[in-house]
C-alpha cells in the first residue's frame, strides 16, 4: 500500500511514477473520496467536539443545583448523531482503502524505462553456454530417457501441469533444495523457517497477492476459506505482521523450502510442456526484514545470495534489472536471474529478488521502532528466490546432459547424493 500522506501532498508526482508502469492514476475519483473523508471526518469532529461541551455542561449545570434534563436529553441525541457521524468516516474510509489496495508500488529512481521486457538492461552475467559436440535435448527428452519424468501419471492424478518425479530424478530435485538450505543457512546468515502452507486472505492481502491476483490463487473452502500459498514470501513475510520490531533485532533474514501453488490463470498457453510453468513446484525463498536506509544495500545481498547457488553448481546465467513496465505489483525495484537452458537455446528465469520498500509493511502493519524519533515506522520487506528448485533441475538437467542419455551430476551436489557423479539412462 502506498503511504497515503505522501498520495494526498504529493499527488502528480505519485501520478508520474505509476505512469513510468503504464498505469493511470484516477486523480478525479481520488480527489473525490479525499474531499468525503475530509468531510466526514469534520462532521465527526464537529460532533464529538459538542458532545464533550455539552457533557460538561451537564456537570457544570448538576454542580450549582439547576435543572440539566434538557442538557441530557441533547447529549443523548449527539451520541445517537455521533455514532452516525463516525459509520459514515469509517465507511468512506473503508472505500478510500480498497481503492488505495489496487494501486501497485512506486518505482525505484533506477528501475529502467520501458514498457515490457524487451527493455529489461542486462547488468551483469556470469559463465560461458557450454558447446556440445551433439544437439542437446530438452529436459523432458532427458528425463523420460532418465525414466523419472512422468506427465502421465500426474494428469492420471491431477490434470495438466502437474508432474510426478521418480528415482534418481526425485532424488536430484530433494539435493537441490537441500544445498539450497544449506548454503543460505551456513553461509549466508538465514534463519530457516517451516511456515504453514494454508493461508488466510489478510495474509495474502498484506504481501499484496489480494485482492488484485486471487485468480493466481487455489482456495481451500471448509469452515473457513484459506488459500494455497503461491510462495513462501506470503507466510514468511507475514512473520512481524502487526509487529513492532526492536532496531537491534534487524535485518531479519529467513529461508523457507515449500511448495507452491498457483493457478497460472493469466499463463494461458505459455510453457505447456515440461518443468518450466507447473501448477505445484517447489522454491527456495529468501525474505530479508530491513532498516528503510539498508533495503537497497540489502536488495544486492540477496540478489547475489541467489547468484551463488547458481555459480556453485557451474550453470551460465545473466542477470537483469527490470523495467517499469515489467516489474511486479509490489515491487519498487527487481532483479530477475535467468539461467541459460541449452534445450531452450536462450536464458529463461530461475528467480526474481525485489525490494518491496515499505509497500507490504503497511498492508502487514509491519514495523519497527526508529530509536532516532522513537516512534514505529514501516519496515522494508524484500524477497528472492534462492532458487526455484524445479527450474534448477531442469538447468541442471540441460547443462549436464551426455550424448549417451547420461546427465553428470555438479559437483555441489555429489554429497547429497551418496556421492555418485552421474544419472545413467535406463532407457
């Protein structure tokens, strides 16, 4: 949510940046709920103000011995009038808030111009594409030679995109996500969270999924309606929801391995076949709970938290500052790392790390206690995959590939698979 004091006294600018995302901020229907607020909120005023005069005239009037029904019998009818007065600010205000709740983040000064992501700036790569002396195969070719990829089963059991892993396949994905964990824990200083991967809609609401993306969304409706997690970002995150954290106890840094669940309603299409676009994968997340001034210092961290798992396990990958345009939501600067597929012949996405600012802290209620002023102000939130485990085994998978169907197992991750360094084909 943006902080709604900077939306009424700087209001063109705000309009400006959310123009940089190709989003028109609608400043008649704003400067209208602004003008009933404001005029609820004086008739409020006005009306508690009078009844706090008229209740000591009353005690004015019982002290010297006169006659105060009529007195009474006003600050009965201020209450009733009170009570209608404070219904209508909160129902204005519940409308000036839903409104705000549709508005995505303010951009960053140095989020690139653009329009989509053909304007995305590439700033920095990392490894050569490896040259095969044979066309190399996709990862679904891979893995049927393997006999662990198995699509068929899955929609036996779910339906389209969904997959079933066997064998050494099942066991390679688990390595992954358990390097994963170790490497952020060990060396990068994360506190490892197991979060609850049912939510509610205040949860989702706070990282900023509801009520814009609930078509993204898998409700789970019993008693109550709660909702698949789509990423560990949402519980984890959620962690200092209607907290007031201490200075000394920032930055936070957590790492949660879950599954994921999403409906990929708007990816009609895309990535039919194989890994790449599933309804249920599994992510390694980073979320980082910063100081306002240390966010974007701290957004370079977990960004190259991210890049070490992929320069541990030897996988060429680019990384790339988005645009205005291509930027998520509730982001006000993103780095997306894309890892190079060579069954793909180019680079496709493997995470993304944003810095939220302030933006999901105020949905939450998410803050901490500013020793310099000593009152609570909204944390900054940050999130990035460390990496997407499915799309890691699908480059692991590519890059590692033999011409006899074999796929050579990196190095990093030999000694969470009992030390063997190769997947033989079985077929």
């Amino acid at each position: 949510m943006l902080d709604s004091k900077q939306l009424r006294t700087d209001t063109e600018s705000v309009a400006r940046n959310l123009a940089r995302r190709g989003f028109v901020l609608d400043l008649a229907a704003f400067r209208a709920l602004e003008e009933r607020r404001k005029q609820a909120q004086v008739e409020a005023d006005r009306v508690r103000a009078e009844r706090n005069g008229n209740a000591k005239a009353v005690g004015m009037a019982k002290g010297k011995g006169e006659d105060a029904s009529a007195l009474l019998q006003r600050g009965e009818q201020l209450t009733a009038e009170l009570e209608r007065s404070e219904a209508a600010l909160v129902t204005v205000q519940a409308e000036s808030d839903e409104w705000l709740m549709g508005l995505p983040n303010l951009l960053h000064d140095s989020v690139p111009d653009g329009a989509d992501e053909t304007a995305n700036v590439e700033v920095r790569r990392h490894g050569t594409p490896r040259s095969f002396d044979f066309t190399p195969l996709d990862h679904i070719d891979i893995g049927q030679k393997l006999a662990g990829l198995d699509f068929d089963a899955a929609a036996r059991i779910s339906g389209a995109r969904f997959s079933v892993l066997r064998g050494s396949l099942a066991r390679l994905h688990r390595a992954l996500a358990q390097f994963m964990l170790d490497l952020h824990t060990s060396e990068h200083g994360y506190q490892e969270i197991y979060a609850p991967y049912l939510v509610s809609a205040a949860a989702l609401t706070g990282t900023g999924q509801l009520p814009k993306f609930e078509q993204d969304l898998f409700a789970v409706r019993g008693e109550r309606t709660l909702y698949l997690i789509p990423t560990a970002e949402v519980p984890v995150t959620n962690l200092v929801r209607e907290q007031i954290v201490a200075a000394e106890n920032l930055p936070m840094r957590y790492v949660a391995h879950t599954p994921c669940f999403r409906s990929e309603a708007g990816a009609a299409g895309k990535d039919t076949r194989g890994l790449i676009r599933q309804h249920q994968f599994e992510k390694v997340e980073l979320v980082q709970l910063v100081k306002p001034a240390d966010s974007y210092a701290a957004l370079e961290a977990l960004t190259s938290h991210a890049e070490e798992v992929l320069k541990r396990l030897e996988l060429p990958f680019r990384t790339v500052a988005l645009c205005a345009g291509d930027i998520g939501f509730g982001s006000a600067k993103t780095y997306d790392i894309e890892v190079w597929l060579p069954g793909q012949g180019k680079y496709r996405e493997i995470s993304s790390c944003s810095n939220c600012e302030g933006f999901q802290a105020r949905r939450m209620q998410a803050r901490w206690r500013n020793p310099e002023t000593g009152k609570p102000e909204p944390l900054h939130t940050l999130n990035g995959s460390g990496v997407a485990v499915g799309r890691a085994l699908v480059a692991v998978l590519e890059n590692y590939q033999n011409a006899d169907g074999s796929v050579n197992i990196p190095v990093a991750l030999r000694p969470y698979m009992g030390g063997s360094d190769k997947l033989l084909p079985a077929i």
